[in-house]
C-alpha cells in the first residue's frame, strides 16, 4: 500500500469476524501490521544468498543449480551437450598486492563487464546466443563468479565439444585488451579448464572440479590458455583417496586437536563462551579445517572426529569452569555437520555424549547452519526440538549466506543467531550491508533470539555493534582460534582485568 509520503509498505493483515448474538457475521475486525523492513531484509538475503555482491554476477550456489538442471536434462536426452569453463586471472595477486585490492575490485568489475558483453548476457532465461565467429547457436548461458578472481560459465545447448573451445578462446580475445584504470593500463591473461557433459552419472560438483583440474593444468603448462579435461587427470582424484586413508588412520592415532576460539560480551569484554574448532595435527605441521573437513563429512569420517572432538572439548570446558568461576558459566559451541543432522538418532547420541563427560546440557551450545537447517524446514523442526528437549542451546550458524524467511525461525526452538562474517566484514564500509545486519538485530530481538556477530576484525565493527545491541561476537579482534594452552592464558588475563577488550598478543599470532 502506497503511505501518506508517497513510499509503497508492505503490510501483513489479518481479519476476524464480529459475529451478532444470534451468531450472524456482523463485521470484521482488520489488523494490519508494518512488516517492510521485514520483507526487504528477505528480498537483500534472497539476492545475496544467489548473487555475487561484488560483479552482480550468478554466484556458485545459482550456478550449481543451473549446471543441476542441465545434467537432469542430459540424463533425459541423449543428444543435449554443454560444458563448464573455469577461467581463472593469471598472477591476480600480484595486481592486487601492488595496486590495492579496491583497484583489483573495480578490474574484477570491468572484467566481468567483458564476459557478460562477451556472451551477450549474464542472466539466465532461456534465450538462443548465435557465435559471433561459425554462425553455431547456443543455448541458455550463465556466467558466475564463485569468488576471488575466479568465474564459471555453464554454455548449454552445444553441437559439438569443438564449440566450448571457440567459446573460451573468444573470452581470451576479449579479456586481451589493455583495461583503463586510474590512467594507467593493466593488461591481463587468463588460464580457461573446460570440462564436457557426456558422462550420464556426472554430478555437478564433479563436473566443476574437473573443469577446475583442467584450468590447473592450463596454468601449470604456460598459463594463458585453455585445457580440456580428460581422464589423464585422474591423478588427482588418487591423492583424495590417499587423503581420505590418512584421515582413517588420523582417527585411529588420534591425530585431531580441539581449538577454540572466544566469544566475547560486547556489554563487559568478558569471554562468554568458546567455539570448538576441529585441527588435524600431522607430522607434516597443522592442517586447516577448509582442507579436511568437506573430505571428512563427504566420507562420513567426521562423525568419528566430531565425536572424540565432542568429548576432549566438554571436559576441557569443565576444566576452565573450575578454574574460571564465572556467573554465567562458560559455554561450549559445537557445529553440527550436515551428516551429522541427518541421523535419525542425533539427539540420543547427543545426549548420551554430554553424559559420558558429565557435562551440563546448558552450558552447550550446537550450531547448526542455515542451509542445513532450512533444507527440510519439518524434519529441522522435529530434530531441533529433540535437541532442546536435551537442555542445550541452539544457534542458527552462518546466517545470511542462505535465503530464509525470517518468520519462519518462529518455527525452531533456537535461541541464538550467528551473523555471517561475509556481512560484518562489509559493514562498516557498506551502507546496505550496515543496514541489513541491523535489521537482522533488531528482527532477532523482536523473535526473543539472541545475536552473535562472526569475523569481527576491526574496532569501527565493534563499535557499530555494540550501537546496535549485538550480544556477542567473535572475531581475530579478539583473537584467532587457539590451542587449549593459549586461550587458558587468554581467560586468565581476561578476567583479571589485564586484556580489555581482550586481544592477546600470543592469541593474535596463532
């Protein structure tokens, strides 16, 4: 409805009859409430969660639903043909090291502008696109940036595998003309892996890897040039099986380490709670999460390590429980894998977990992500209610990088909701990103949840936190995750009075 200022709001009504004495419709009773801040918080998640923020481009979650629906096709039609281009900018770093990383943003902009002209354009209706050079016809097109200075385009509808290769060297013909910026000229190259459908069992992520396996190639013989895929490349699919032995024996040796990392009141600069954090200490040194754990929850290895995590975390916390008298107690956060969540007996594990380390159930919490949690909103709903039932808290982790409807949190018994670092980290230098993480606070506290603001990195995001009423946050402010000797140090300084707001010089050069 259009307001008295000329401004369109969206309004939620609801109308109940006034019935007479004799039980007859009398009237109605309309309410109607303001839910606009609501809804364009939706629409701005919505478009985040599909598009990228930077180039406006189809990020990798739409493109993997298009690259989806054109294996579902191909499985149907024999005869239907398309590939994947992974194109990569050579020697990116070095542009942004010398120039700044803004001057390498805007480049990324002017480049994605070329590959949208290049392929005529970006969106994804369907639409015939005919070769500039061979007069062959394509179908529908999509073009996305996955993130850094890498994109993706899915082509679909080629005649032959002939077609992909014109296709990217057409691309490096027009990323090859110097681009202006600032006065200066910056000439780039790119190195292109193609990968083809033809395989009926192929899946997308699958198909995305080989593409980027061929792009590996391309650059390791000369860069500046494309590369097929072809079964030759395989060796690498021999290091992940022997990644995934190690992982096997790395449970048997107990080879995992707990690290933690604070979470911090933004009333006191007190540590609250901690994240439990999974390390792999090898031989070799520490090897992050982003390197083992998809390989580990894919495998189902992970369920082993987060149980042996579960319990060497519990009882460290009731360690420092002891030995930090705090009113509340400290509490422990636990992310909860995809695999994880869909057991059928989650919460009797759960449970008999926190029993076997004598555990609080209260002083828990389990995160569990946005997109895990609304895949299946009924079955989320029966599962996060059998975990409350246990007495542990529940956080919605990483929230903003999925499209939900906020309404529907009312669903969930959770408790907490963990703001996303991609919208921290941009909320003090974007006024839309400011915006949307405020209405995130204030819708939670309106839903009776509490908020906890990840990857806060600098004091401007703090104070513009704490302006909002966010709880808590963590952050490499206050200190990286660490090992169970340092954020013992870190606690003790903490609530001594020592560290305020808490940064520790050992902490921050985890």
């Amino acid at each position: 409805m259009r307001h008295k200022d000329g401004s369109w709001r969206v309004l939620e009504s609801t109308a109940n009859v006034i019935r007479n004495a004799d039980g007859e419709a009398d009237g109605l009773v309309v309410v109607n409430r303001d839910i606009t801040d609501r809804k364009r918080a939706e629409e701005a998640l919505a478009h985040n969660a599909l598009y990228d923020g930077l180039t406006g481009l189809a990020n990798r979650t739409l493109l993997l639903e298009r690259l989806e629906r054109a294996l579902s096709i191909c499985r149907r039609h024999s005869d239907f043909k398309f590939a994947v281009l992974f194109i990569d900018i050579d020697e990116f770093k070095v542009i942004n090291d010398s120039l700044g990383h803004p001057t390498g943003d805007v480049l990324l902009v002017q480049i994605a502008r070329r590959l949208t002209a290049c392929l005529r354009r970006v969106d994804t209706i369907s639409r015939t696109v005919q070769s500039e050079s061979d007069g062959n016809t394509f179908g529908e097109t999509t073009i996305a940036r996955p993130g850094g200075d890498e994109f993706l385009v899915l082509v679909e509808e080629l005649h032959n595998p002939s077609d992909a290769i014109r296709i990217a060297e057409r691309i490096r013909g027009r990323l090859a003309p110097p681009f202006e910026m600032d006065g200066r000229e910056i000439v780039v190259t790119c190195s292109i892996g193609i990968a083809f459908s033809g395989d009926a069992s192929a899946e997308a992520q699958g198909m995305l890897r080989d593409a980027e396996i061929a792009m590996y190639r391309a650059k390791h013989t000369g860069k500046a040039r494309c590369e097929v895929f072809d079964n030759t490349m395989h060796a690498s699919a021999l290091s992940r099986l022997q990644l995934e032995t190690d992982l096997r024996k790395a449970v048997e040796r107990h080879e995992f380490r707990v690290y933690y990392q604070p979470i911090v009141s933004l009333q006191n600069g007190h540590i609250v709670g901690l994240e439990a954090l999974s390390r792999w200490q090898r031989p070799q040194g520490i090897v992050m999460p982003n390197d083992f754990i998809p390989l580990a929850d894919e495998t189902g290895i992970l369920l082993s390590i987060n149980r042996q995590l579960i319990l060497d975390a519990c009882k460290q916390l009731r360690a420092w429980q002891q030995l930090f008298a705090t009113d509340p107690l400290l509490f422990l956060s636990i992310n909860i894998s995809p695999k994880q969540f869909a057991q059928e007996n989650l919460a009797t594990q759960m449970g008999q977990l926190l029993q076997e380390c004598g555990m609080d159930p209260h002083c828990v919490n389990l995160e569990i992500t946005e997109t895990i949690a609304m895949s299946d909103v009924e079955r989320s709903a029966a599962v996060l209610s059998q975990l409350k039932a246990l007495g542990v808290g529940l956080d919605i982790d990483d929230f903003g990088t999925g499209y939900s409807s906020l309404s529907r949190l009312q669903g969930f018994p959770v408790d907490t909701l963990k703001i996303d670092r991609v919208f921290v980290s941009r909320m003090d230098s974007d006024h839309e990103t400011h915006e949307i993480v405020r209405i995130i606070v204030m819708l939670a506290h309106n839903l009776g949840l509490k908020v906890i603001a990840e990857g806060v990195e600098t004091q401007a995001q703090l104070d513009l936190l704490r302006r909002m009423d966010c709880e808590q946050a963590q952050g490499y402010l206050f200190s990286k995750a660490a090992d169970p000797q340092t954020i013992e140090q870190l606690l003790a300084a903490n609530r001594s009075g020592i560290v305020p707001p808490i940064r520790a010089e050992g902490a921050a050069s985890v």
